[in-house]
C-alpha cells in the first residue's frame, strides 16, 4: 500500500466520523423528549392514585379469587390492547 492510499484512508475515516457526533447527540435529545417519564406521571397521576386507593382497598379487605383471576388476566390485555392502539395510532409521546 503506499503512502498516498494510506492518506486516502485515513481522510475517508476522518470524514465518516466528523458526523458521527452530531447524529448521537440528535438521537440523545430526540430519546430525552419522547421518553420523559416524570411529564407522563404528571399526566397521569390522578388515574396512578386512583388505581392505587382501589387496589389497596381490595387488598385489604383480601381479594377473592375470580377478582385475582380478572386482574392477573385482565391488566396484561389492557396493556397489549393499549400497545396495539398506541402502533396503530402513530402515537408518539411528546414531552410538555
């Protein structure tokens, strides 16, 4: 290999990599905006305690065991149903 293509190479590795910076430092922010964990539990805080006040309600009076059923069935279709809705939608979640 001589000098000149072992320069080449080295300008071409230098070039590829000017950009790499910028384009993670864009996919940071951009992942930062949509996955703002804090704004979605303001968002949904009252539903949160809600489901929390209900729940340990149940729990302290002792669950029975259709109601056990209905939960350890019913909360992982909620969240496939949900998941479903939200591709089919293009929803994305933007941080206020």
């Amino acid at each position: 290999m001589t000098p000149e293509e072992k320069q080449q190479i080295e300008q071409q590795i230098e070039r590829a990599r000017d950009g790499v910076g910028d384009r993670i430092d864009e996919l940071d922010r951009r992942l930062r905006t949509t996955l703002d964990f804090k704004a979605v539990a303001r968002e949904y805080a009252p539903q949160i305690i809600a489901g929390g006040a209900v729940l340990g309600f149940l729990v302290g009076f002792g669950l029975p065991k259709p109601l056990k059923k209905l939960i350890g069935i019913g909360i992982p279709v909620a969240l496939i149903a949900y998941k479903v809705k939200q591709s089919r939608n293009g929803h994305q979640t933007v941080a206020a």
